[in-house]
C-alpha cells in the first residue's frame, strides 16, 4: 500500500466513493490485513464529518455494532477498529484520543471537495448577482465536476439507516439538491445568451439523476419556449 509519509497532504473526496488521495497521487487503500475495511472507512467518514468536536467512544461503538449486546466487547472491536485506522492513515496522530472522545486530525492543507463544492456554489451566486455570467459559469462548470455521484455512495447503509443517528441521508439529499440547482443555473445562464442547445444538455442532465425535478422541468420549458 502507499506509505504515508508526514508531509502528505490529503485530498478527500466524498461525492461517490469516498477516496482519500496523498500528495504521490496515489490512494490510501482500506484493506489492509486485519481490518475490516468497512468498518474502517465508515470510522473515517463519521469522523470526518462530526470535524473538531470528534465522537464519544460509546457511540462510535454502537454506531457500529449496534447488534452487539455485550458493551465490553463492543469497546474491544472500537479500541481494534480505531489501531487498524490509524494503520491504514499511516500513524497515530490522525486519530486522537481525548478522554471518551475521538477524533480525526486531517494533515494541515488537506482538500475536501465537498468544503470546495460549496465555495463554489456560493461564489457563483455572487457573481450571478453582480452581472458576471461567464465567471459565474466557470465556477458552475467546476462545481457540476465535483459531484461524481451521492454523498458517500459506498458507505453500507446498515451504518447510518438505523434508529441511532441519521448521519448521512439528510446530508445526502442536501448535496444532490445542490447539484441539481447547479445544473439549473448553468442551463438558465446559457438560455440567456442564447445557448439553446448546452442549456438543454445541463437541464437534460439534472433530468437523469431526478426524474421529477421540478426546477429542470421548469427552465426546460423556458428553454424551449425560446
């Protein structure tokens, strides 16, 4: 497996399946022997998502073997679950301890598309607003790229569709919401300059991933009322 070194920076993707790449371009790999690499990448995900604050011991143990009656050895497969993550991430400082709480500690300059999603969403409504359609459009385009699919597509669902915490699927339809607002703007902006043909491909395209969209259906029919 690639070997992380101290200086690595991550960049994290989200969107599909969750990917952490290191500075050689290279990919952490979650199946490293003794570990349970699903077990392993939904730790790092629930990690990474809860950021600063981390997660208390007890209910990243039930999160995870919330089957399991016996508390002790739910804490004894946690204790195993967090060394075979600190394995896979290279050491132990990306996963710190702090009393019942833990937490993970990305390299300093680590990228998260969704963090860039966002920013980029933001800034292309300013622009929109302040008469600059085409930078606005570049940063729709670059936003439209990022999303390669649902947020944590690869997660099992048996990890977050259960009746401890809903940590995914509201974050999930979030983001998709998102990106179909982009595929709409981009079609609204290209209609305007008369771009008839690119404004139906993007309306097209949210059509594809939400039959039933109904802001794609609606700048559809301004696109062919045009």
């Amino acid at each position: 497996r690639p070997r992380v070194g101290k200086d690595d920076i991550w960049k994290i993707r989200c969107f599909g399946r969750l990917r952490v790449y290191l500075s050689d371009g290279s990919q952490i790999k979650w199946d490293i022997p003794g570990s349970a690499p699903k077990k392993t990448k939904t730790l790092f995900a629930y990690l990474l998502q809860r950021g600063e604050k981390g997660a208390p011991t007890d209910l990243l143990a039930e999160l995870l073997w919330s089957d399991e009656p016996d508390e002790i050895k739910k804490r004894k497969r946690l204790h195993h679950a967090i060394t075979m993550l600190r394995k896979t991430l290279g050491g132990s400082d990306y996963v710190r301890r702090n009393g019942d709480y833990y937490t993970l500690v990305p390299p300093d300059g680590t990228w998260i598309d969704l963090a860039t999603f966002e920013q980029l969403c933001n800034r292309s409504k300013g622009l929109v607003k302040t008469g600059k359609p085409d930078e606005a459009i570049t940063l729709l385009d670059a936003a439209d790229r990022l999303y390669s699919g649902e947020l944590f597509e690869d997660l099992p669902s048996a990890y977050f569709e259960n009746e401890i915490e809903n940590w995914v699927l509201p974050k999930r339809t979030w983001f998709r919401d998102m990106a179909l607002k982009v595929m709409r703007d981009k079609a609204a902006i290209l209609r305007q300059q008369g771009l008839f043909r690119d404004a139906l491909q993007s309306c097209q395209k949210a059509l594809r991933m939400d039959p039933v969209c109904a802001i794609a259906h609606a700048e559809a029919m301004q696109i062919f009322h045009a």
